[in-house]
C-alpha cells in the first residue's frame, strides 16, 4: 500500500513539474458560439475585435483591447495583425463568437519577437471576441 502511494505521489510530481509543449500549428478553440449566425466572417471584412493577448510560456498578459474599452478594428486577411495568426485563427466567426486563439511563433511575431514585452520565438495566445462585421454588430443581424 505503502509503495503503491509513493508511485502515485511520484506520478503527480512529475505531472506538477513537467513542462507543458508549446503547440507548432495554430490551434483554435472555440469558447462559445451564438445560436444563430446569418453572416461568418471572411477575407476582405473589416472586423472589430475585443482580445488579450498574453506568452504561452507564462501566461502574462501583453495586450488587451478590454484594458482600453476600445474594440480594435482591422480587414481580415491583409496581413495587418499578428501575421497569419489572425488572418487563419478568424475566419468563419460568427458576431458574438468567443475564440481561444494558440498562435506558434511562425505565425504570429516570429524569431524577432515585438517590442520588450514578447520575446523571440514566443508562442501567443488570444482570448478573442467578434463584435462587429463591417460595421454591423449583433443588433443589425437580428433586424
């Protein structure tokens, strides 16, 4: 019983201590979906955005667009954020839709990293959400 215990404990400890691995392909997570959605998301939309951003590696927080109360506004797949990260990780969204984005680092800032706060190599991760498309946010969908 004794050594039963001791190899259990060891397992744990090893669980505890083990070092989670960084994914190497985007990886999407969809947190919560509307019922209905008459218009997806696609190249070309301009879409505004709530996010935070923060390392894989240890979870602090670099960015968010809740801190600042401002959704952040961009066209979809032009290249304008985080590389192909987002251009990938948001296609299809429905308005409402809440996404957990896990960006490897050839697709987000790469070897360069941005700035002091994410480093070379960082992978990201983004708790994203979809308020609006073109201009248009839930509201209008259900006019």
């Amino acid at each position: 019983m004794k050594l039963l215990f001791v190899v259990i404990l060891s397992y744990l400890v090893l669980f505890v201590l083990a070092e989670k691995t960084a994914p190497k392909t985007l990886q999407i997570g969809v947190k919560f979906k509307p019922d209905s959605c008459p218009r997806k998301s696609q190249k070309g939309d301009k879409l505004s955005m709530h996010y935070t951003g923060t390392l894989f590696a240890d979870g602090k927080k670099f960015d968010s667009s809740l801190d600042r109360n401002q959704p952040f506004d961009f066209s979809l797949g032009a290249g304008q954020v985080i590389k192909e990260g987002w251009d990938q990780g948001l296609l299809d969204m429905c308005i409402g839709e809440k996404r957990k984005l896990i960006i490897p680092p050839d697709l987000g800032y790469g070897e360069a990293g941005a700035g002091a706060i994410i480093p070379g190599g960082a992978t990201l991760v983004f708790e994203v959400e979809l308020i609006a498309i073109n201009g248009k946010g839930r509201a209008e969908d259900d006019l």
